[in-house]
C-alpha cells in the first residue's frame, strides 16, 4: 500500500472506529512538538479521546514524497453542549508497510478545551 493510500484509509477509519489498524506498535509521536519521545500508547489515548468529540474529519490539504506526509486535517468537533466548531489540524506523518510509524500533531489544545468546556 503507498503512503498516500495509508493515510486516506486512515483517516477515513476515524469515524469507522478501526483507525488504530493504521498505528504502528513502534509509532514515535509528537504533540506540538517535532520531538516524537511520546509512543503508540499515548497516541492511541490522545487521539481516541479527541476523535470521540469530532463528528467529521476532511483533509483540506494532503502533500506525499515517498514515505513522507503533510496533511492539513479540518476536524469537526462538537462539544457536550451541542455547539460545533472546525479545527484546523497540521499533521506530519511517516508511512511504512502500511502503518503510521511517525506522527507530529500540532493543534491549539487550549482552543479546544475552553470549546468543549463552553468558554
């Protein structure tokens, strides 16, 4: 499978429930920062429990050399009041074999709290 076709399949397993398929048991990762010292499991927890708060996911933007890919994710999110908003995600990943081995996500995770807490 291509880098390109991985990360279409994964994103669209967001919402299918079988994104964690695509995740490498050796993912690096990093959240808002290029330093990936973070592993699959925090990964799995942080992005489980931001995609239970989004309905939609679209990639307004999607760039792949090799195993190399830059992805501007636009997440729907709605909060437990009811209201939604668009988050603009810029994700870096690293494809082998079919898996996520690399991953660097960088949102406004302030933003997203005082959303979902109503602020």
């Amino acid at each position: 499978m291509t880098t390109k076709q991985t990360v279409l399949n994964y994103y669209s397993a967001i919402h299918a429930e079988n994104w964690q398929d695509y995740i490498s048991d050796k993912l690096a990762y990093g959240f808002n920062s290029a330093e990936q010292n973070l592993g699959k499991q925090d990964y799995l927890q942080g992005a489980g429990n931001f995609f239970n708060s989004t309905t939609n996911v679209e990639l307004a933007h999607l760039v792949v050399e090799g195993d190399k890919a830059a992805v501007i994710a636009r997440y729907t999110a709605k909060s437990p009041a009811g209201a939604t908003q668009i988050f603009e995600v810029p994700e870096f990943l690293t494809v082998r074999d079919g898996k996520i081995v690399a991953s660097s996500i960088y949102l406004d995770g302030a933003a997203f709290m005082a959303f979902i807490k109503g602020e």
